[in-house]
C-alpha cells in the first residue's frame, strides 16, 4: 500500500448505534416502557438491600392541568428516590392527591347551567365533585409519569378513598378526646365570595410586578365624643368635657357599626389638643390622641393641634365614649403592643366581632361579640340602617356618609396595604365571627415547638419561619361551611342545640365511613348514623353540615398513608414542597401529628421556591410567559420555537437551579439545557464507540500497569463523583449538575479524550497501549450514567442499554451508584497532572496564535520547544519524554510506555525540552514566564498517511513508504 488513504480502514474508528440525537420523544417512552416490563422499579423497592426509605407526597390538588411548578416539585421528588434506590435504599413512594375542597366545587359548578345548579342536592354535587377529581387525577399521574417520575401509581392516595377519610376521621377522634377540638363563636378569615371560613394557607395577598401590596383600602380618621373619664385622669381631663372626642383610624370602614371598645397602648403618652377652629367638620373642640404623633397629624389632617395636657395611655382605661351612630357608650381598654405609632392616631377602633386582637381584648373586658355581617357579606339587621348593604362595596360608602352627617368624620384617604383575597375566586375576605370548629393549637404548642427543634430543615431558615408561624397560633379554624369533603361527624341536640361528639359516635361514623365513604353521611338518617344506645334515649338530633378544612384532609396523610400502609413508615424520611407550605401542609402535618402522637410526621423538611420567568417575574398568562411542561417535552404548535426537548432536559433543568430560593425557566433556559443534555450524550457517544470491541471483564487492564495518565484519571473520577455523590447527599443538585458538565467538557472532551484519540485510532486493536485506554473509558461511562441516573434517567438507561459488553445488570438503576476504588487516590500524581494540564493550556495559546496565522494547520504539524528553569521538575518532563527510558509501569521494559509522553499531551508530533530559553529568543511563536517558556516550530519530518503525525522516519520502510516508525508495528499488532 504506497497510495495515499489507503490505511484508512486500518484506523480503529468508533462504532455504535446510540444516537447522537435524543430523539427524546421515540425514545423515553421505549425505556419507560422497558422498566415497566422488567418492574425495575417494583423489584428495587422491595428487594434492594438497604432499609426502607420514604418520601412522603405532598398531595397536588386534583382540579386542572399540570404547570411547571408541579414539574419542579415531583421531579426534585424524584431524582432524590432514584438517588437513594442507586444506594440500595429499598425506595417506596406513594404518590397522592388532594381531591375535597372548594376549587373542585366551583369548577364542577361552573360547568353547570343556572337551572341544573338550582336543582343540584348536596349527593348530586358531591357525585360530580368525585368525577371530576378522578379524571384529573388521571390527567395528571400520566403527565407525572411522562417525566420519569417512579411510584406505586397503580396505588396512589387520594384523600376521597374511604380508608383514607375514615383514618382522618380517627385523627380528629384522637384530637376530640385529648381536648384540643373546641366549636367557637370567634372572628375568622371569611369569604364571601366563597361563603367559607378560610384558613391561613388559603389566603393570599396581591402584589404587583415589583412585589409591592396591591390592595387599596379606604381608610379614615373619626372622632367618637367622650361622654365620661376614667377615675386616674379624670380632675386633669375634666375642663375638657363634653367637647373631647377619641380619635380613631380605621382600614374598614365598614366596622364602625360593630365597635365595642377603643384601644390604647399603655406604655405610650397621650395628648388633648385643641383644633384650629373650623379647620375640620367635627363636633368636638378638642381631640385625644397619641403625643408622639400631633405633628404629623396636625398634617395630615391640614389643620393646627395645639397640645393642652398629656396623660399616660394606663390612666385613660375606664373612660367611655358614644358611638357616633349608634345610642350606646363603650370602654377605652388597654389592647398591647400592636397599638402602635406606625400609622394611624395611636388609639384602635375594636370590633371583637371582626377581628383578633379586638376579638382577644373583647375577651378581656368581657365584651359582647357583636357581627352584624352574614355570609354573603351584608350587614344584617343588628346594622340598622345599613341593613342588606354589602360591606365591600356600597356599605363601606354609607358608613363613611353616616359618619359624616354624624359630624364625626376628620378624614378619608385611600390606603395600600396588604390585604387577605381568597386564593380560590382572587377576591377580597373579611374577618367575621361565626360559629366554627376549632383545633385549640394553644393545647399543644409547646410539643409542636419541640417537634420543630428534632427536624433536619433544608434550607435552614424554614424552620424559623414554622416557628414563627406556630408559636404566633392560638387556634386552627377546622370546619367548612361546603358539601365536598370529610363530615365533621358531630350531631346537634334539636332541644339544646348542644354537640353530641364523643368517643363512641366518632367511632361509629368512622366504620361506616371506612366501608362506605363520606357519602354515607349525606345518604344515611340521623338514627342510621348514631351509634345504638342514641337512637331512643328520649332525645332528638340532627347532623352537622360543616365539612373539614381541606388543610386537615391532607394534614392526615401521615395517619391515612405512612403510618397505616404497611409497606411504608412513619415518621417519613423527607416532605418535600413549595415554601408557602411552612404555613400550609408542613404545619398542618405536624399539628395533626404532633396532638395526636406527640412526634413531627417527618425526619426532614425540604422547601423549594417558585418558578419565574428569566427577567425575575412570576408566570402568568397575561404576560405571556407561562411555560407549559407538556410542551417542553412534546413541543408546541411551532417546533422551531418550541422543539420537543422531552423529559430529561426539564429534570436537567430541576437539577440546575438553587431551588432552596425561587428558580428562573425560560425558552432560553431549556435550550441551554438542550445542548448540556447533548454534550453529555455525545461524550458516552464516543466512549461507548470506542468500546466496540472491548470487555471490562475480560481486557481491563490492571491499575498498577496503568500508564499515569490513566491513574491520574482514575483518580480524577474519585474527586468528580465524590462531589456527585456529596451534591446528592446535601440535596445541592445544581453542584451535580455543574461538576458533571464540567468533567464532560473539560476532563474528558478537552483533555483527556481529546489525548485519548491517538491511542484508540491508530495502535494496534488489543494493544496494551488502546486497552488501558479503554479501561478508563469503560470506569468513566459506567460511572457516568449512574452518576447522571437520578437526574437524566432515560439518558443514563439509553446509555446502559449500549453498553457493548455483558453486564450482570439489565438496567442502570440495578447497577448501584458510582464505584470508585479507595486506592486510585494519587493525589501527588494528581498535582504533578494538574502541573502539566496547566502547561498543556500554555502551549494551546502558542499554537492557536501559530494556527490563526496559518504557519501550522493542525497541532500535529508542530514541534514544541519547552524550557523549565525548575531543574526538577525539568527531570520529571525529561523522564516522561524519553521514549526509550524505562518506565517503571511499563508492560515492556526498556520502552516508554507510549502514552505519558509530553507529544501526546499537547498532540504535536514532537516535544523538545531545551537546556535554556535562548534558542527561544526572537521565535515568532512563543511565550516566557518566570517558570515556563514555549516555542513552537514546524514539525520534523513527513507526514505519516495513517496517523497523520510527522516523522523523521517516514519513507525508511519499503513496504510501508509513507508511514512512522508507530504505524508499521501496529499493523503487525505490536503498537
């Protein structure tokens, strides 16, 4: 052969059929399809060795598609099981959802015509409610599953399942019976949109795009006359009878009707001062107000105030003043430290029947609980002449009118402030004191503090805020006023009207309940749901109609799920959710569990943050950037701006971000992500090429014979997927996510298979040379694709299924986690690589200026002249350099081992170590620094026709004329 090319097809090129496309919408569903048939996930989770872990679902809510939140949310969820099922954990995750409550009613209501919903019984609509959350549940464990997500999805959780609702009913015994279950007359979050008491978690207050309140609210400054002074004020304060009047602010106008009492700050001073006359349309001369606060009222209320004697706020308790449109007289009390100088005049307006600090100081002084407000949001008869108004609307108006005919009005301006809406319908709530049922947190706190404290919280500050949060409770409004969802099982006594709730009816309703279903309390009489000795004990009763927080429905799934499945365990392991949930299903979880067994339902607690667009701002529609995850893996309508991505790249995307704060996705993201996804792919390409013909069992090669360069990788693995491993430890996905992509690009592409191509292409097929070679590529695209399982787990499966050698494992996921061996740590040979990696980049700048400048084409084309002043690190290049010098990990004595010479570390096709940077001088390609000088120069020799290295020694064969010295052995099979 004296023809040039014809020794191509003696080149050992890669071969494989793994795509360098995802083809993520053929493929994933293929491997999904392959772990269902083989039941990796059933197997693992019972047979793996390690002990039983669980991750408890937070249960979304079964009323609408998917969004990218949810992606978030069940693919962190993920990845950590994967992770813990790789370390042999025995992985069991019950996925659940929420399926009663309000949402679920609108949406079953709005899809009904006027006419059928006057006609829909509480049965009726109870029915419909189920349908339509068993179809989105269905709708949304198949999205669930598209991303990867594994369960047991064949057994969910759903809270509407008899055996679930009877054992949130057994919790709600448990809490009766220790005490903590009180019915109350007290003021709570009400929506009249929604005509429901609302818990905490189901508010939620507008903002705008900057993240400021977005409520305005009319506030206004009254004057109520005082009619008498308590007995510590009342010679100082006497000359200024009957024209004082007590100067309030209020955010609700609407209120007023309802004022019981005036409160004050005892450790603040107050002031008398007197009004510029006809400066305001009141009927006093002369107002009390907090003295700290006379100059910027005087102010606001554009007029003088002239101060004519102060008195402590303790003083001033026991004076009364006279409603200014009601004939009735009420206290000045001591409320506490939320009077403040803020805002406002320093003296609250209180109405105990709308509000809780009114409501608690109403308590102290014994006051009545006066709400003349009813469930649509209308004064009520006790309002008198406001009468039917509605008191967000044109009730407001008509109070501020009255106040002013009444001469009583100082002000009205418009006030932004954060204000409670109703999470469901967007719109405003009121505090209204109705009668509900209530879980006394008060009866528990201190256990559920303690509770708190034995929780491992990630990130660390979520345990301040549900401190915070719990420590500020006093109680948790329970009852509902809806038809979907659990019965409080209490009955009324028709004479007494007293409850009827105690240990043998709660157990009765609940085995009903276990066998029927909550239905049957809607089904059944009175007579058929009492226990026997009820029935005829001379007494009548009738059932409630409240149902229970949904907050409490899913609150139970520790009870109805991770204790009472026996496959699981309680506490679980790790709840996982968004960070509103400190206030929502975190702390209703730990309440029920805390009352009930005195322990939190959980070992750790991770929160993650909400999703954003890439400038910061939260999804919507109306902004437009809202990103669908069903497009992300599908594609949308255009595939050029919206290409089929598939699942990994969102799970790469999950894997990312820091999502212990909110997290940013974006079009430009995902395609960010795209190409990371691809780089990956495209490395275990051309690993799993190069390993053709090669057998880890069969043709590794021993570590001690290992060229350097090999154990330096080696050891390289040992520090890479120990920081993998460290990230999926601490839960920092996104430093998994960047050191996977960093030793794909810059250990493995740009450096060491970018050397590795020499060794693999052109020696001989089972060289010593190309085995060793393949021995790290094979450790390498072992490790990683169970490195990168969790997270890109159809890529990782897709790798493992081409793998070009037998395996006892038939998936990645049975194969464990990453196996590195403690004897490949070399950190002294890791520092002295690391030394020449950093030369390598060096010597890459020379050559680049010397390419740009078209003196070399490729680097082969190139000799590179070094010069370290450093004698001895200069010996240890001269020792790698000699080809001829023994190496003591050589397979042949008195040769070099063909691998760790310095030509094929910068892949030039010579390197020269020179005794002095002279001969560098005027060399138009170089560089000096105080430890290294570079020159580059033309190659010696001719170019080889097969490896395309220049040689002095080509043209000495006669049968082989156009090729090296390296060439002519490895077509014998000796190189």
């Amino acid at each position: 052969m004296t023809e040039t090319g014809n020794y191509k097809d003696t080149v050992n090129l890669p071969k494989t059929q793994f795509d360098m496309r995802a083809n993520a919408i053929k493929r994933e569903p293929e491997l999904q399809k392959f772990w269902a048939d083989q039941q990796i996930y059933e197997r693992l989770s019972q047979n793996n060795p390690g002990e039983i872990f669980v991750l408890h679902d937070g249960p979304p809510y079964a009323n609408g598609s998917l969004h990218i939140g949810h992606a978030l949310n069940k693919i962190l969820k993920d990845i950590i099981n994967r992770y813990q099922l790789l370390q042999g954990r025995k992985v069991r995750y019950v996925p659940g959802w929420d399926c009663h409550g309000l949402p679920i009613e609108l949406k079953v209501l709005q899809q009904m015509k006027p006419a059928e919903r006057q006609n829909l019984t509480p049965l009726d609509l109870r029915h419909k409610a189920r349908d339509f959350a068993l179809h989105t549940v269905d709708e949304q464990r198949q999205s669930f599953q598209r991303y990867g997500v594994w369960g047991d999805w064949e057994h969910p959780y759903l809270t509407l399942k008899p055996e679930y609702e009877a054992a949130q009913i057994g919790v709600f015994g448990e809490m009766v019976l220790k005490g903590y279950i009180y019915r109350g007359l007290k003021p709570v979050h009400w929506s009249p949109s929604s005509k429901t008491a609302l818990a905490e978690a189901e508010l939620e207050y507008p903002e705008d795009s900057e993240g400021r309140p977005a409520h305005t609210s009319r506030s206004l400054y009254a004057a109520f006359q005082m009619t008498n002074l308590g007995p510590a004020v009342r010679s100082q304060l006497q000359p200024f009878l009957p024209d004082l009047g007590v100067a309030i602010w209020t955010t609700t106008p609407w209120t007023i009707p309802a004022n019981l009492a005036v409160s004050l700050n005892p450790e603040l001073t107050y002031a008398v001062v007197e009004v510029e006359a006809d400066s305001l349309p009141i009927s006093t001369k002369y107002l009390l107000v907090a003295a700290d606060l006379v100059e910027r009222l005087s102010t606001t209320l554009s007029t003088n105030l002239t101060v004519k004697a102060t008195v402590p706020g303790k003083d001033l308790e026991h004076s009364t003043y006279r409603h200014p449109l009601f004939d009735r007289e009420s206290p000045i009390v001591i409320g506490g430290d939320y009077v403040t100088t803020d805002s406002g005049t320093g003296l609250v307006h209180t109405a105990p029947g709308h509000g809780d600090e009114d409501y608690k100081v109403g308590q102290r002084y014994g006051l009545p609980l006066l709400s003349p407000v009813d469930a649509d949001g209308n004064f009520t008869q006790e309002a008198g002449q406001f009468a039917g108004l509605n008191v967000l609307g044109e009730g407001n108006q008509a109070v501020i009118d009255a106040l002013s005919q009444a001469r009583s009005l100082l002000k009205e301006e418009p006030y932004v402030h954060k204000y409670p809406y109703d999470w469901r319908t967007k719109k405003p709530t009121i505090y209204r004191a109705t009668e509900q049922w209530f879980a006394s947190v008060e009866g528990f706190r201190e256990e559920a503090l303690k509770a708190i404290a034995s929780v491992n919280w990630i990130p660390a500050q979520g345990e301040n805020r549900i401190t915070a949060m719990v420590a500020d409770r006093s109680d948790w409004c329970i009852s509902r006023q809806r038809n979907w969802g659990v019965p409080i099982p209490v009955f009324y006594d028709l004479e007494t009207n007293e409850p009827l709730l105690n240990e043998e009816t709660i157990a009765h309703v609940q085995a009903i309940i276990a066998e029927k279903g909550s239905d049957v309390w809607w089904e059944r009489s009175v007579e058929e749901l009492l226990p026997e000795s009820y029935r005829h004990n001379g007494r009548s009763y009738r059932k409630g109609t409240d149902t229970m927080d949904v907050w409490f429905d899913s609150g139970s799934s520790w009870a109805a799920v991770a204790k009472q499945r026996p496959e699981l365990e309680y506490p679980a392991d790790i709840y996982l959710e968004g960070s509103d949930q400190h206030r929502g299903w975190f702390q209703s979880s730990l309440l029920t569990s805390v009352a009930t067994n005195d322990i939190a339902p959980y070992k750790t607690v991770l929160t993650h943050g909400f999703t954003l667009d890439e400038q910061g701002r939260k999804m919507s529609k109306s902004l437009g950037n809202v990103i669908d995850p069903s497009i992300v893996i599908n594609g949308g309508k255009n595939q050029k701006e919206e290409p089929p991505y598939g699942a990994d790249v969102l799970r790469l995307w999950v894997s990312s971000v820091d999502y212990s704060s909110d997290v940013p996705i974006s079009k430009n993201i995902l395609k960010q992500m795209g190409d990371v996804r691809n780089k990956i792919r495209n490395t275990a390409r051309f690993l799993l090429g190069n390993l053709h013909d090669f057998d880890l069992a069969k043709d590794a090669v021993p570590y001690e014979q290992l060229p350097e360069l090999d154990r330096y990788m080696l050891h390289r693995m040992t520090e890479v997927f120990g920081e993998v491993t460290q990230a999926f430890e601490s839960f920092q996905f996104f430093r998994f996510f960047q050191t996977v992509q960093n030793f794909c690009v810059v250990d493995l592409s740009n450096f060491y298979l970018d050397i590795a191509k020499d060794r693999l292409y052109i020696s001989a097929p089972d060289s010593f040379r190309r085995r060793s070679c393949q021995t790290v590529l094979a450790i390498a695209l072992e490790n990683l694709a169970r490195a990168i399982a969790p997270v890109l787990c159809h890529t990782a499966e897709d790798i493992w299924q081409y793998l070009p050698y037998p395996t006892p494992y038939k998936s990645v996921f049975e194969s464990g986690w990453v196996k590195l061996e403690e004897h490949w740590k070399a950190p002294k040979l890791a520092g002295f690589w690391q030394q020449l990696r950093q030369i390598r980049t060096e010597v890459n700048k020379v050559m680049e200026q010397a390419r740009a400048e078209k003196m070399i084409g490729s680097s082969l084309e190139a000799k590179v002249l070094l010069y370290v002043p450093n004698a001895e690190f200069r010996s240890l290049l001269q020792a790698l350099n000699l080809t001829s010098a023994f190496h003591s990990h050589s397979p042949s004595s008195g040769l070099g081992n063909r691998v760790d010479e310095l030509r094929y570390l910068f892949i030039s096709s010579q390197v020269e170590l020179l005794d002095s940077s002279e001969a560098l001088q005027g060399l138009k390609y170089s560089s000096q620094t105080e430890a290294l000088s570079i020159g580059v120069v033309k190659a010696d020799g001719e170019k080889c026709d097969r490896c395309w290295n220049y040689s002095i020694h080509v043209g000495e064969s006669a049968e082989h004329p156009l090729l090296c010295e390296r060439c002519i052995p490895a077509l014998e099979g000796k190189f």
